[in-house]
C-alpha cells in the first residue's frame, strides 16, 4: 500500500492546491489504496482524452474523512471525474478507515467512523 506522501508525490496535478499539504491527507491510511485508485483512473481519462485534459486537470483541496466517510473535495473537473470520484467515495462505505480492511458503519463516543471490527476494539479502548 502506498503512504499518502507517496500518492501525492505520484500527482501532483490533482494534489497541488491540497490545503493538508503535501504529506497528507485528512483521513486515516485504510482509504489510501481507494485514493490512489481513483487518481489512477483519473489521470488514465485525461491520458485517453488528452483534449479534455488541457485545461481541465484541476486540483483536489479536501481529501478528509468526515461523518465517517472518505470527502474529495475542490476543483473542476468532466462530469466523469465526479463519478470516479464518487465511486471512491463508495467504496470507503465499507473499507476501514484505519486499516483497509472489510468495514462498516459505526458510532463511537459520538463519533461516526467506518472501521473493521478490530480497529474499532482499539479505537474504543479509550
Ligand atoms: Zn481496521
């Protein structure tokens, strides 16, 4: 798995203007395989349709976790970008936040988060 400074360091189109920096991302590393996929799918658009690319690879400012759910947040992109980037966003529905593994919905002490069963056991050892 990919770090999160590796995935930004490996697009730095779609991350340029990340308000996190270029180390991070706002979110635990579980979802780093769902972000790096969908840059992946991303840039393998804009390689197929270089005329849609020219002015049109924007960059991400938000790539964070929040209601317990992976957010990809900022610039502007094809209608087709948005679904990769929805679809990303899926997937993070049922992926640990922590870990990577299978995951589910949860509240814990308030909080909403998307872990395995596992990551939740250490996270609520508190
Ligand atoms: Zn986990």
């Amino acid at each position: 798995m990919s770090t999160q400074k590796e995935i930004i360091e490996k697009y730095p189109l779609l991350f340029k203007n990340l308000r996190s920096g270029k180390e991070k991302f706002e979110c635990g590393k579980g979802w780093n395989n769902i972000i790096e996929e969908a840059c992946e799918n991303i840039m393998d658009y804009f390689d197929k349709f270089p005329e849609h690319s020219q002015n049109n690879i924007d960059s991400f400012v938000v790539v964070k976790e929040k209601y317990g759910f992976l957010t990809i947040q900022g610039g502007t992109f094809p209608d087709i970008v948005y679904d990769l980037i929805k679809d990303a966003e899926v997937k993070s529905f049922c992926t640990c936040e922590y870990c990577g593994d299978k995951g589910r919905p949860i509240t814990i002490w308030g909080w909403e988060k998307t872990l395995c069963e596992s990551c939740e056991k250490e996270d609520s050892r508190v």
